[in-house]
C-alpha cells in the first residue's frame, strides 16, 4: 500500500500540471478540472494498492480525469453544451495522456504551442493577477502542491494562502483572462511576468523573508523544475535558459550558506568545497548557451554575474570589475534601486570603498526600510573601520530582519563593532 501511495504522489507531482491544464481547457473551469483530476487520483489510491499500477499511470488518470468531467458536466444542465465535445475527445483518444500533439500550427493560429501547459503557465501568470496570488496558483495548479504545503513553505496561514488562489482564479474569469499562449507581439512583456514568478518562487526557497530557516529547499527545487519545464517549452528564448542558470548557480551554494550550527555564512566566507560543482557545471554551459542567443535581458545578465562567483576558485579571485559592468547593463533593464545597491556593491568591491559606498548613500530615501540595504552598508563601513557608524546601520538592518538566521548574524557583527 505504502509503495503504490508513494508512486501516486510521485505522479502527481509529476504529471499533475499536465493532466490539469488539458482538463481546465476543455472545461473552461480551474475548479471542475481540480475536482475531477482530485477524483482521478482518489479513485487511482482505492484501486493501484490491490489492482496494480498501470503500464502508463498518467494516462490511466487523464482517461479517469476525463470521464469524471464528462460526468460532472451531464450534472450541470447549463454546461451541457460541453459534454458532447469532451465525449468526443475521450472516445477519440481513450488512453492518451493530455499533452498530445494538437492541431498543426497554421490551424491554430500564430503563437500556438503544442504543451498545454505552457497554456496555463501564461493564464496563471498574467499581469492582471496579483503578485503573491500568481505565485500561489502557479504552484497550485503546475508545481502539483497542495495548500497546505504552499503555505506552509511561505509562512502564512493555510486560509489565507487559500484566499489567494480563490482570488486569483476569481480574476481570471472576472476579467476573461484567455486561456492561452500570448500573440507574438505581446509575448516578451508576458514572457517576462511568468519568468518573474519562477524566480520569486526560487527566491523565496533562497532567502526566506521570515523563519526560522534560511533556506526552503522544496521551494528551490520546484522553481528549478518549473523553469526546466518552461525551457523544455520554448527552448528558442535565451532568457529562460539564463533563469535556469541563474537558479542553478545560486542552488549551487546552498550547502555552504549556513554552518553546521545553522549559523548564516556570508558569501566571501563560504567554504568553496561545499558548493555543488554539478549544479555548476550545468549553470556555466547554460550561460554559456544562452548569452549568444539574441535579445540578452536581465535574467541572462544576472545569470553571468551567478558564474563570476561559481569561476572564482576564492573570494579574493572574484571579478568584481566584471560583475560591476554587468550589473551596469542591468540597471537600465530592472527598474528599482535593488539592482543599483547591488551595484554599488560590486563597485565598492573594484574600485573602492569610498565610492561604493557614496553610490549606496544616494539610494537611502528609496531603500530605507529594506534591511539588506543597512546591512550592505554596515558591512562597508565595518572594511572601513568606521566602526560606530557601522554599529549604528547593523542594528537598523536587525531593526527590519524578519529571518531569525540572518537576525543572529547581524547580532554577531554588531557586536564586532561596538
């Protein structure tokens, strides 16, 4: 029993986005696809323990999924319209798993793709979807997990994480959001909200905002796994190899950003050793895949300052020069003082302390509540020996931290200096 529960969840993660977005096509709804797939992988825990498993569980479950939203549509006399066209769909291809190839490009129309769950990446990522509510529903809908699992990851209550989706899926039908793959002209600015999404997912599992951890693995790796997806999907786009690689460069550390005591390890202090050379590998020949393709933006500039760290074989050897004119192209492409903090960082790092830490300065009136803002600046006045005014911006960067790992770290070098 525990074997054949062990391999549905494995399904589910796996296929769950792919069954859903065929279903939620057909339908035209998130919630009678959700309850059917729901009644699909139930039927499949009742059954696969003393039947078996089938030689194709995804298509077992699509066909079980499909016949499940044919019933729930004779039960809806309104949507009966519906039911010959799914009976029509299910008869023709009884056992094929969603996914299968559709309709040839020139009958679809300019801007088709053949995965459906590219369909339903756009539809859960659009702009008119709030932030935090297209996180959530990505993960819902595509990442397979349940909302108490994506709540759980995000720290908030499982109400509240439910509200969200509830609204988002509300403002998809409220403002007839098309189920669909945007038209070429205005695919790059929609391309842009699905790959921002990707990398909130990934940054959150990164640094949490709160917690007791630093680090939420399974919020990393699900991003890493949906920006395989999207690649797998439009492989012609280099910026979502870039996001790839810049995920991968990133997770690369992951081992070495905490001590074994679960203390916080700042990136020049890392032991090298621990980072993750196959996740390195793999970043650098993305990056080096995806710079030559045309249109370079920010998720494949951010990706090559990723690999100016992972080439360094020690933080004395970093090309802080190069990442300083990286972040220089940059700053024209991500709007906000973020990418300019970094920056100043970075120039601080190559040309001079001073410098870096006038370039900061002017960022104050825009950055004051941020608390890695104070703890930048707390550090460049610690290298130079300004050592009250350094205690002064540690403990306005403790004043905004939320994360009980990078609390205790700023608590540590504040007390160096005071």
């Amino acid at each position: 029993m525990q074997n054949a529960a062990d391999l549905i969840a494995g399904v589910f993660r796996q296929e769950s986005g792919r069954i859903l977005a065929g279903l939620i096509r057909r339908s035209g709804s998130f919630e009678r696809a959700e309850e059917a797939l729901q009644e699909a992988f139930t039927l499949a825990l009742e059954r696969w323990p003393d039947a078996g498993v089938p030689s194709n569980p995804a298509a077992w479950l699509t066909t079980v999924a499909q016949r499940k939203l044919v019933d729930g549509t004779r039960r809806e006399k309104t949507r009966r319209g519906k039911e010959d066209e799914l009976r029509y769909e299910i008869e023709r291809r009884p056992s094929e798993p969603i996914g299968w190839p559709m309709a040839p490009a020139e009958e679809e129309g300019e801007g088709h793709f053949p995965d459906e769950r590219l369909r339903l990446l756009f539809t859960c990522c659009h702009p008119a979807i709030d932030a935090r509510s297209r996180v959530a529903l990505t993960l819902r809908t595509l990442g397979g997990l349940t909302t108490p699992e994506i709540a759980r990851a995000f720290l908030v209550p499982e109400p509240t994480l439910a509200q969200r989706i509830v609204r988002a899926k509300r403002k998809i039908e409220e403002a007839r959001i098309p189920y669909e793959v945007p038209a070429r002209e205005a695919l790059a600015e929609r391309l842009a909200s699905v790959q921002a999404v990707l990398y909130l997912i990934f940054n959150e599992g990164y640094s949490a905002a709160a917690g007791d951890s630093l680090v939420r693995r399974e919020l990393c790796q699900e991003a890493i796994r949906l920006a395989r997806m999207l690649c797998a999907l439009m492989p012609e786009d280099g910026e979502n190899w870039g996001l790839l690689a810049l995920m991968l460069l990133q997770d690369s550390r992951r081992e070495a950003r905490t001590s074994a005591e679960g203390e916080l390890v700042p990136l020049e202090e890392q032991d090298r050793t621990l980072w993750d050379r196959e996740r390195i590998r793999e970043g650098l020949a993305l990056v080096e895949r995806a710079l030559p393709m045309p249109g370079v933006g920010p998720q494949r500039l951010q990706a090559a300052i990723a690999a100016c760290h992972a080439e360094a074989a020690s933080a004395g050897e970093t090309d802080w020069a190069q990442i300083a004119a990286l972040y220089e192209r940059l700053v024209p492409l991500v709007p906000g003082a973020i990418v300019r903090l970094n920056r100043a960082v970075a120039v601080a790092m190559s040309a001079g302390l001073e410098r870096g830490l006038a370039e900061m300065d002017a960022l104050a009136a825009e950055l004051e509540d941020y608390h890695l803002f104070h703890a930048a600046r707390a550090d460049l006045l610690r290298r130079m020996q300004r050592r009250p005014e350094a205690a002064e911006a540690y403990s306005r960067a403790l004043e905004r931290s939320t994360n009980a790992v990078e609390r205790r770290y700023l608590r540590r070098r504040l007390a160096e200096v005071v």
